[in-house]
C-alpha cells in the first residue's frame, strides 16, 4: 500500500511525500491529480441515474412532492408543518420547465450534489484534496443518499444547508474574514426556511463556538455579531410567521411524535439510522480501510476531530437517543450523516493508498448505478406488474384531468 498525501490548502501539517512510483502503481492517477474532476464525475453521474431513472417508471410525483407542489404555487412562507422553501423551489422548476414529471428528480439530485460540493470543500481544508475526495466517495453508500432522494421534501432541502453552513462556520472560527462570517449568518437564515430542524445544527454549532478557544476569541472582533445580525434579519420574517399562526409547526411535531410513539416500535428510529449505515461499513471494508496498519505518522489535528465528530455525529447522536422517549420519523435523519464519510477517512486515512482510493471510486459508482437501476425496476414492476398502487403509480394526469373536468 502507498501512502497518498499531498500539500493542503488547511491548518494542518502535511505528511510524508509522495514516491516517485506512485504515478505507476495506479491506473487513475486522475483521482488524486485532478480531485476536482473526479467529485465532478461522481456528480453528474449522481444527477443522470437518480434524475432519469425515477423519471422513466414513476407516473407520477411522490406524496410529500406532491404537497410541496401544492403549497409551492400559492408562495406561502409557512404552513401548519413546515416553512416552505422547499415548494418555492418545487414551483419555480414547474415555471422554467412547465412538467410537473421530471424536474423534480433533477431538483433533488442537484441538492444532494451541492451537499457533496460542502462535504469536499470542508475536508479539503482539513484533510487535503486527495483524502476529501475519497470522503466523499463514501457518500453513496449511505442509504440517504440514494433510494430516498427521488421524493424531494423538507429533510433534503436541507442537506447543503447543514453541509453549507458546518464549512462555513469551521472556516470563520479558524480566522477567516468577514465575508465567512456573513456568508454563515446567511446561509443558517435561509437554512431554517428548509427546515426549522436546521436550527438543532446551529444550536450544536453554537455551543462549539463557546468551546473552542480560537474559535471564541472571535468573538472579540464586529464580524460574529454581523453575521448574527444578518442571521436575525433573514429569519425574522419566518418567527413573525410563526407567531401569527399560534406555533402550529410545534402542535403538529407533537401530534406526529404520539402517531410515531403508537406505531412504532421504541428501537424502531434507531435500527433504521444504523441500517442506513451498513453500506458505509460495507464499502469500508472492500476498500481495505478496516485492515490494521501502523498509526499515523501526523494524525488530523485534534481539534479538526474533534469539530468533526462534534458536527458530524453529535445531532444524529441526540436524535437517537430522544427517539427512545419521543416519537422521530425515519427520514429525519437524512441531513445529519453529511460528514460520516469525512469522519471515517479523518480516523482511517492513513491507510488510503492507490488501490484503496480506485475501490472506493470504483463502489461508488457502482451504487448510485446499482441503486438507480434497482429502483427503477423495482418500482416499474410493483406499479405494472403486481399491481401495487404507491403514490408513483398513480395514473396521475389522468385523474387531475377528470377532476378538473368535474
């Protein structure tokens, strides 16, 4: 195994370099010369297979996208569940596209293909270019990132938002300029209109900032408090909103907590979130990641870790545990495993070599095609040939015209 290591445009220090074989040994030097390109790759591939696939069997458009339709074209800002960027954008993609068949797909595709944008540029700064990508490309195997894409609701809106807003913040804590700080205040306002869950990620950013000693010392300069004053403006329409319809938003998290309680099992949230893991866990192993091998020479630096595990795992962590006694639905989950891949590769990177990087390129490919072709077919023969009426195998257009005709 070779090491790969290169020069980080970070706060850490550089490991050994490169031998002069190396070049040799692999046959896509691409991958580590041009990491770029390869996150582009995976991508356009990601947005192709889960764009076209689902746009090919299902008739018609999932339930939540198809209430986020509704919602979208009266520009509400908030309803008696959720504040509602997510129909704007449904909406606006029905304005430029003028289907209501297949622009939906490509939305949620570009979402998550915005999450994985956040994803690399966050662990470039940590962990260099190289070991970014393959975090990356660790992404696909996890469950969220796959099957439940095509029906494009609250729970990944929100993606790039968490993935957004954890680089932005890591950057304006370890001294970047205004425009980190402001940027952050931005991205977190807007983030909440995705999802008000998007503020459990700020309250764990939050208590980080306090925490960390150079983050805090921040604090000493105008550019926090701008960035919070930017924060406060964005969502102020949203809290007038909220105060105007009596908190219904809370009243319905408490009626679904009582329906999730009765119906479902107490370990039922949790075994769903480590289910989706397993295919991280699968692909780790393929990889060759798992083996024992000699520590890091330079382990990350631990407050980059720490600012990982904290970030990355912490509010799945705390969904978890709160489901053993509240009730969570199991897609709720969706945006808090962004950084599973970058924690993974901050613990087991040393070991990434050649071979480990083009398994893990090569796993990843290999399911979003797998996965898109599974779907795909899976669902063309419940809806056609056994016969099951999901919400995608409704013959959709025909019963909006026979309504509108009655």
């Amino acid at each position: 195994m070779t090491r790969i290591d290169e020069t980080m445009n970070g706060w850490l220090p550089v490991g050994s370099s490169v031998p002069g074989d190396w070049w040799q040994s692999s046959i896509w030097p691409g991958l580590t010369r041009y990491p770029e390109a390869g996150l582009a790759l995976l991508c356009l591939t990601q947005i192709l297979c889960w764009t076209v696939m689902p746009a090919l069997v299902d008739a018609a458009p999932p339930g939540d996208v198809v209430e986020s339709f509704m919602w979208g074209r009266e520009w509400v800002l908030l309803t008696y569940k959720h504040p509602q960027l997510p129909g704007w954008l449904l909406e606006i993609s029905h304005l430029l596209t003028g289907s209501f068949r297949w622009p939906q797909y490509l939305l949620a595709q570009l979402v998550v293909s915005a999450t994985f944008v956040f994803v690399y540029l966050l662990a470039r700064d940590m962990l260099g270019r190289t070991r970014a990508l393959a975090a990356v490309l660790l992404m696909p195997s996890l469950y969220f990132f796959g099957w439940p894409t095509p029906q494009f609701n609250h729970d990944y809106a929100q993606m790039p938002f968490w993935a957004a807003i954890c680089w932005l913040l890591w950057r304006a804590g370890r001294g970047g300029g205004p425009g980190w700080w402001l940027a952050l205040g931005l991205v977190s306002g807007v983030g909440l209109y995705a999802k008000f869950s998007t503020g459990l990620l700020l309250l764990f950013g939050a208590i980080w900032l306090l925490s960390d000693t150079r983050a805090r010392n921040r604090l000493a300069t105008p550019w926090p408090w701008l960035g919070l004053a930017v924060f406060l403006a964005v969502a102020a329409p949203l809290a007038i909103q909220l105060y105007r319809i009596d908190f219904l938003p809370l009243t319905y998290v408490a009626g679904r907590d009582e329906w999730v309680l009765v119906h479902r099992a107490r370990l039922y949230y949790i075994g769903v979130q480590m289910a989706g893991l397993c295919g991280l866990l699968l692909v780790l192993s393929i990889s060759g990641l798992l083996r024992r091998s000699p520590a890091p020479e330079q382990p990350i630096e631990r407050g980059a870790l720490a600012y990982l595990v904290w970030m990355g795992l912490g509010p799945a962590v705390l969904v978890m545990v709160a489901s053993l006694f509240t009730g969570a639905g199991e897609a709720w989950g969706a945006p808090m495993y962004n950084l599973v891949g970058v924690v993974a590769i901050a613990l087991l990177g040393h070991r990434l070599g050649a071979v480990e990087l083009r398994r893990l390129a090569i796993c990843a490919f290999a399911c979003i095609l797998g996965m898109s072709g599974a779907y795909a077919g899976i669902r063309w023969t419940s809806c056609n040939l056994r016969g099951r009426m999901d919400a995608v195998c409704w013959p959709a257009r025909q019963i909006s015209d026979e309504a509108e005709a009655d």
